[in-house]
C-alpha cells in the first residue's frame, strides 16, 4: 500500500522523536512491502518563526490531503510571549478544528515492565490500569467565545463553555463503539450537578447508549472521577468526556501509569484521516541532548498504522517491538530504574527497528 503522511517535526525536542518514528515508519514499510511518502507540514513554534502563522494554510491543506497526520510536539519559551492568536497551541486547536477530529483516544495501560514506575502503590498498580479516555476535541470552553474586557472599572475575562446534542451525540457513539470492542463498561464524566452543559451531555449520553444495550454505562462527577483514578485505576474501561476535562483527566490518566513519556493519542472525526501525536509536551529542558523518550510518538505512530491505514499486523508488530525493548532492559531517562540499560533517543528508536 502507498500512504502519504504529512509530518509535522514540532518544536524543543520534536524533529529528534520524529527522526526516530520515521525510522520506524521506514522499517514497518521495508518489512511490510509498502511505501510511506512524507510531506513536511511546518506547524507550532517553526510556523510562527518561518511564516508568522502557527497554523499556515498551506500546512492545514497539507494534512487535509495527506492520508494521516503526524505530529511530535509543539510548542516552547521562545514563543511564550507572542500574541494569544499566534501561539504555537493556536496552530494545534485551529488545525484539530480544521481537521474535524472531535474524538481524542487517550489510552492509560501500564506497561508490565514500568510498574515500578507508577507512583501509585504497589497494590494499587498491581491491580491493572487499562482503559482509555475518549475525550471530545474540538467542542467545549476551548472554543467557545473568550473575551477580556474592562468592567466596573477592573478587568472581566469569560470563556463560554458550550455543546449542542448534534456535538455530545457523535463523541457518545464513538465512546460506546470503543468500550463495545473492549470490556463493554462506560464511565460517562461531567458536572451535572451544576453545569447546564454536563446536564446536556449526560441526557444526550444517556439516550445513545439505548442503542448500545450490551454496553454497561455509568455516569460520575468529574471531581469524583479524578479521585477515583488514583483510588482504584481498575474500575475503569472506557472514559468519555467533554474537552477540558478530558484534557486535565488525561494528564493524570497517564501520569499513573508512570509513563508519559510512552503514551500515544489519536485524533479522529468522520473518515479515517487522523492527527496522530503523543500526549506528552515538547520538553524544552531536554531538547537536543539525546535524551527524549521517543516511544510516545513511536506508538502513535503505530495507531495511525492501526486506525488510519487499517494496518493491524503492522502496528502489532511495532507494539511488540517496544515490549520487547522494555523486556531486554533498554530504558530511557525518563523511565530509567536500576539495573536497566540506559539509552539515548537514536539509541532507542534504532533498538526498537531493530525488533521489527
Ligand atoms: C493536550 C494539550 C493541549 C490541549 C494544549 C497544548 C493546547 O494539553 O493535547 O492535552 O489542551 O488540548
Ligand atoms: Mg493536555
């Protein structure tokens, strides 16, 4: 098969992961009989300095041709002070927006071999952490109108957190299409308690998952939910949820599992045209130095193998190469612990093309 895949290399330490999961892409390719052709798609703080625009028209029609996108991270303190329209994140909600891709999968699975690594208790962890955050992406308090102004003589600054049914019903199929191919239990979270928005949300839910009679769905308070993640990780299959808070529940989702640096996340709406990207930032403080985990990206890859391009031996294939990674000993930095081998972002990008 022949797949175009617009690339964007991303800011800090973005362009070295990306080396790394277009060596791995290369290899699936050479593996498999197929050929990956990329297309540069400049976005984020590399925009903003080549074309002033984080999101450039020409990058969105870009990732609107391609067959997939990929993108490392964007985003640093160079560009902390240019105008809230022109920061890198701009480029990244614009280009979600643009995509259409209002379904985000998270997923939180621990790796056997980090469980070290959690910062959960022992007994807590060994109980198993699996299950994904389906989080709705371009909908939402990001955007909804934001405004500053002067009132009553001090400043006044609003963000309307908004929904329509036709919104909360697309990401509440998708969500209970998700949790149909895993244990069949849905966990809708909102605010019901005190947002008209959340009350919307879990009646729109509600009525979808009558067309889903073998999916179990359970509604909790977002402030629950939060608590309950690190109480007991096992209770949980599939998440849906409105956009910020799958943006802050996502965060602590990945943070149990030890792992951000390893955890990859897709971004889908109607086709299968997806933007594929790792959840963690863009890591300013290690940039350059070879020290990145290139593992996020390296998985995402592997989902828009999976989800986008239908490839599903192929994305087994590159999962089971980072496994067995783990297995052999091989860590970087970020998941380091004692008695494993300790490797640079090359380092690890080739011992992982190595095992496919
Ligand atoms: C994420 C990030 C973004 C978000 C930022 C960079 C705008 O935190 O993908 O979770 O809030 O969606
Ligand atoms: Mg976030």
């Amino acid at each position: 098969m022949h797949k175009s895949i617009a690339i964007i290399r991303g800011d800090c330490i973005g362009p070295e992961i990306m080396e790394q999961a277009i060596a791995v892409l290369d290899r699936v390719a050479e593996r498999f009989g197929h050929g990956f052709e990329y297309m540069d798609a400049p976005m984020g703080g590399e925009a903003i300095d080549k074309f002033g625009d984080p999101l450039p028209s020409s990058t969105l029609d870009t990732c609107l041709t391609a067959d997939s996108v990929l993108l490392s991270a964007v985003g640093g303190p160079k560009w902390d002070d240019v105008p809230k329209d022109r920061r890198p994140e701009r480029g990244l909600l614009r280009l979600r927006s643009g995509m259409g891709l209002y379904s985000n999968i998270r997923p939180a699975k621990i790796f056997d071999e980090l469980r070290d690594a959690s910062p959960l208790r022992p007994e807590i962890a060994e109980r198993g952490i699996d299950f994904v955050v389906v989080r709705e992406l371009i909908g939402g308090a990001y955007f909804g109108e934001h405004k500053t102004e002067r009132k009553n003589g001090e400043d006044y600054a609003s963000d309307i957190m908004a929904y329509s049914e036709h919104e909360i019903r697309r990401i509440a199929h998708v969500a209970f299409q998700t949790a149909r191919k895993r244990r069949k239990k849905l966990c809708s979270v909102d605010k019901a308690n005190v947002l008209d928005s959340s009350k919307l949300w879990r009646r729109v839910v509600t009525e979808v998952g009558r067309e889903y009679p073998d999916v179990t769905l359970s509604h909790m308070y977002v402030d629950n939910c939060a608590m309950q993640i690190v109480k007991d990780p096992s209770q949980f299959d599939v998440i849906v949820t409105e956009n910020l808070f799958g943006d802050i529940l996502s965060d602590e989702a990945s943070m149990i599992t030890g792992s951000i640096g390893m955890i990859p996340s897709s971004g889908l709406g109607d086709g299968t045209r997806g933007l594929y990207e790792p959840i963690h930032g863009s890591a300013p403080d290690i940039a350059g130095q070879n020290t990145a985990n290139p593992t996020g990206l390296i998985l995402a890859a592997a989902m828009m193998l999976r989800y986008s391009f239908d490839m599903a031996a192929e994305a087994d294939a590159v999962e089971n190469a980072v496994s067995a990674v783990l297995r052999d000993g091989f860590r970087t930095a970020d998941t380091m612990s004692a008695g494993k081998t300790r490797l640079g972002c090359r380092e690890m990008g080739k011992a992982i093309c190595d095992r496919i």
